[in-house]
C-alpha cells in the first residue's frame, strides 16, 4: 500500500494550522497506517504521539451507543420502551409551539431508539436556566442533570425530526438506570477494560494531566489556531458523565474500540464487546422520511442516522469510497471516527482544535478517499 500521497497532506498540516494531529488506520485488526504530526504543546517540546491525550467531545457518542446497544442484546432496554420507563421526569413532556412561545403536550412517547437516532426532539441546551440550576450543586449526578434537561420544551414531537442534541447524555443515563451502576463505570467495565484502553475515561486523573495535549480554538482565514484553556465545556458537573460529549481518550486507545467494531464486534485481543449481528444494525438508517431533510444539507449526502451516528446508505447519491454500512463520526475538536465493517476497516484522526470546519468539509473526507485509494490500489 502506498500512502505517499497521504503522509503528504498530514505533513503540510501545521502549515494550515494545524499544530498536532494523528492518524491511525488498521484493518483485519492489524494497524495499516499510523501518522504523527507536530507537536502537543506550543513550545514544540513534545513532538505528537498515539498516546497523547485529547478531550475527544462527541466521539463520545460511539462509545455511549455501544453501551446501549450492549444493553440492548441483553434484553435490559428495548428500543421501542419508553424513556420514562428508566427515568419518570421524562413521562409528561411539552412541545414548542410554531410560534416559538406557546407549549403543548406532546403526543409521541419519547422512546429509547429516539435517543439513539436524535430524533427525540431535545436541543443542546447545556446552558438553559434548568440546566444552570441544576448545576448549581457541583456534585450533582448524571440524572440529576439529565432530568433538568425536559425542564425546557422540546423543539418538535418525539421521532418526527432530527435535531442534534442531547439525546446521547439521556442515553447515558437510561444506561445508567437499567444497568444499576453509574455510566462511568459500566463503560469501563465492559468496554475500556475489555479492550485495554488505560487512557480512556470520564474524569482525567491528575496523574495524567501533563500527557493532554494543547487545545487550540482556530481563527478562520488566518490558519492560525490559538491556545485555549484545556477543558471539557461539557462536563458539567464533577459527577456528570456526558454520554454526548464527556470522554477523554488518545488516538491509540480510541483505535481499538473502533477496530472491534470494525472486526464484528471482536477486537485482536479477543475480547467482544458486541454481537455481529449488532455491528450490522448499527450502519443501517434509522431516520424516518421526515426528519432526513434536517440531517443531509449539512455535508452528509448519502447518509442516514443509524444507531451509532451517521450510516452509510446510498454510494450513488455521495460517491464515498466507502461501503454501505459504513458508520462512525466526528466532535467539536476536530478527531473523526470511521468504522466499514464490510472492509474491517477503522480510522481515527485525533485533533484538538475547536472551530476548525476546514477538517470537517476539506480534511476528513479527503483523509478518509485517500486511505480507500491505497488499498484499492494494492
């Protein structure tokens, strides 16, 4: 496999602003393609490593999904129940009116595959005045938090629109609930110990705080990316576990859960963390005709929502390299998760940039073509 081409644009990335990043492809379980660029810290004292540290935002979401969905084949949760079911604030929830004011009851039953497929209607509201009261007790617990979310009116009825929102960080809780212990520590029960991921968790220990690697947020058209302070916004509380947004983790660590899916649920060490049955579920839309208009526009043509994020559904309509199937998706610092099961293929791109849409429309899809254009090259 030749990836010229591909450590090419890795390397020209500082020149666009890009301080560090890394890349890390495998496929059948064995690593194809790692790539190490910059440096952690602006002093350029330490060059880019796998191991270094990122506050990874909505990667989380993959994680939290296979939590469920882990649940889910065990019979604890199902789809179809109702989220109330797992947490009773959530039995009489109001919808916005059209004019933005009035509320009314809402017909739907929010339900646990809503969650999943953000179609339950809530926003990303994590500085709403409920929210904010909740926070005021900075020991308050993940469904301490959660309950304050319905609080504010949802947007629209429960599985009729996609709006991206905090359906994960509720989904976290039910898992919460129906697993009886704290989200937190169920991921690393049976998902980070599992896989060995060390560097993977909800809280970062003191210990490991001088592996984080620089935050930066990006200054559009300057490519000048700027340190910010190094902190999760959406780790709301000490107690808080974002099934959103709440992880911290190193490309090498993440590299591993995303094999595993890649692999049918399997990862090298032998560990399963999933069915492959579940794998398949998981790359399949689950959008209603409804709510795909609010989804597509963005920069997802060819894309469903699935019970893991976006799904590959349609290669005719987006000409992606990739196959049917296909899953995976991206956070507010810039990393980007891919999981083909069909290829067992997996990639992660770890960045710690907020703001930067450049990654998002120019550097992602074009990392992710060139990677395909190697192994169909061989």
């Amino acid at each position: 496999m030749n990836f010229e081409k591909l450590d090419r644009f890795l390397d020209e990335m500082p020149s666009r602003g890009i301080p560090a990043c890394s890349f890390l492809v495998t496929q059948d379980g064995k690593p194809i393609y790692t790539r190490n660029v910059g440096f952690a810290d602006p002093e350029k004292t330490r060059p880019t490593r796998e191991d270094d540290l990122y506050w990874v935002c909505s990667i989380t979401k993959v994680t939290t999904c296979v939590a469920a969905l882990q649940l889910l084949e065990q019979g604890k949760i199902a789809l179809e129940d109702p989220v109330s079911k797992y947490l009773p604030a959530y039995a009489n929830l109001t919808v916005l009116g059209a004019d933005k004011v009035s509320t009314s009851p809402a017909k739907n039953t929010l339900t646990v595959e809503h969650l999943f497929t953000m179609t339950g209607g809530l926003g990303y509201g994590i500085r709403s005045a409920p929210v904010l009261e909740a926070r005021r007790d900075p020991m308050a617990s993940t469904i301490d938090v959660v309950n304050a979310f319905v609080k504010v009116p949802l947007y629209s009825e429960p599985g009729t629109h996609f709006r991206y929102s905090l359906c994960h960080d509720v989904l976290a809780a039910v898992v919460e609930v129906a697993s009886g212990i704290r989200f937190a520590d169920y991921v690393k029960q049976n998902i980070l110990d599992p896989l060995g991921m060390q560097d993977t968790g909800f809280h970062l220990p003191a210990e490991k705080q001088s592996r984080m690697t620089t935050m930066y947020r990006y200054t559009h058209g300057l490519a000048v990316s700027k340190p910010i302070p190094c902190e999760n916004p959406y780790r709301l509380t000490e107690n808080y576990d974002s099934g959103g947004a709440g992880l911290y983790t190193s490309p090498a660590d993440q590299i591993k859960l995303l094999t595993a899916l890649a692999c049918g649920g399997t990862a090298p060490n032998g560990a399963q963390i999933l069915r492959p049955e579940t794998i398949a579920r998981m790359g399949e839309n689950r959008l209603p005709d409804s709510a795909r208009p609010q989804f597509e526009p963005h920069r997802f043509f060819g894309y469903g929502w699935g019970l893991c994020c976006r799904a590959h559904v349609n290669p005719t309509i987006s000409s992606v390299p990739s196959s049917v199937g296909e899953f995976g998706w991206d956070g507010a610092t810039g990393s980007f998760a891919l999981v083909d099961p069909q290829r067992r293929l997996a990639m992660y791109f770890g960045l710690h940039i907020f703001d930067c849409t450049y990654i998002y429309y120019n550097a992602h899809p074009r990392m992710r073509d060139m990677i395909y254009e190697a192994l169909d090259q061989e």
